[in-house]
C-alpha cells in the first residue's frame, strides 16, 4: 500500500468497524492498522487488504475486529492466490504469443540507448537502460513470479 491508500484505508476501517459494531474510541487504530502494514508487507496491494478485510468482518460468527496479523495473513494469501492466477493466465495466453509485449526491451527489461559517440575515440559506444516497462511488463512480472514460486517450493 502506499501513501495514496491512506484515505481509502481509512474509509475501508470505517466500514469494517461499522459491521462489527466497533465502539468509535476504538476506530483510532486506523493509522496504527495502517503502519503495522507498512511495516510487515509495504508491497501488499489495497485491493488485497480490502477484500480480506471485509471478508473478515463479513465471516459467520465474526465478532471481534480482526488483529492486524491474521488481517494481514489473509490479505498475503489473497495476493498469492490472484498472482498465480493471473501469472497462470499469462502463461496460456503467451502459449501462442512469441511477439514482445515491449518493443523498446523484447522483454529483456533493458533497453538500448542510441549510440553514442565516445569524444577520446570517436567510436560508437553502445548502452543499455533499465526499460520503463520492467515494473508492468506481464511477461517479466510472469517470469518473476515464476522464479518466486520455484523459490518457495525449494524452502518449503
Ligand atoms: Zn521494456
């Protein structure tokens, strides 16, 4: 989450503390919620903390504000789930897809600048830049998550 999740975060712990029927002298741990987040998991998407949240507010039997650890629990395991899904998605349908998704990097996520020509010796000197594309490509973030996973299934 980042800074711009903030308001949203805060509307979303309404809405939770509402369910529950939280007393409003205890709605002050938005920030606090917030934080402990921060902290443990900087990457997790609002989207993720959103669903989990209101899933846990919504479960049959619910009658405490959910701690920020199974929150965040919930929320880590949701994220997975939607990686892998998405990351399966992008395997099928890159099956029969061999054109880059950027044309600037061929899914290298470096980029060639133009030459340049070295003043001392007049050669033309090639470079390379990391390509703009390295955070949203989906066959990087595909191949990433892949790595991530086979990572994972060694530790465990
Ligand atoms: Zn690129």
């Amino acid at each position: 989450m980042t800074r711009d999740d903030v308001e949203p975060f805060k509307q979303l712990f309404v809405v939770m503390a509402q369910r529950m029927a939280v007393p409003e002298e205890k709605l002050s741990g938005a920030g606090s919620y917030f934080l402990a987040f921060q902290e443990e998991d900087p990457a997790i998407p609002f989207e993720c903390v959103k669903t989990a949240g209101l899933e846990l507010t919504r479960a049959t039997g619910a009658t405490f504000f959910p701690t920020a650890p199974d929150w965040l629990t919930r929320a880590k395991e949701l994220q997975r789930t939607t990686q892998l899904a998405s990351a399966q998605r992008q395997l099928t349908a890159h099956k029969d897809d061999n054109s880059p998704h950027c044309h600037d990097c061929s899914d290298t996520s470096w980029a060639p600048l133009p030459d340049t020509i070295d003043p001392r010796t007049g050669i033309a000197v090639g470079s390379v830049t990391r390509c703009g594309c390295v955070e949203t490509n989906p066959k990087l973030q595909t191949e990433r998550l892949m790595r991530q996973a086979r990572h994972a299934g060694r530790q465990s």
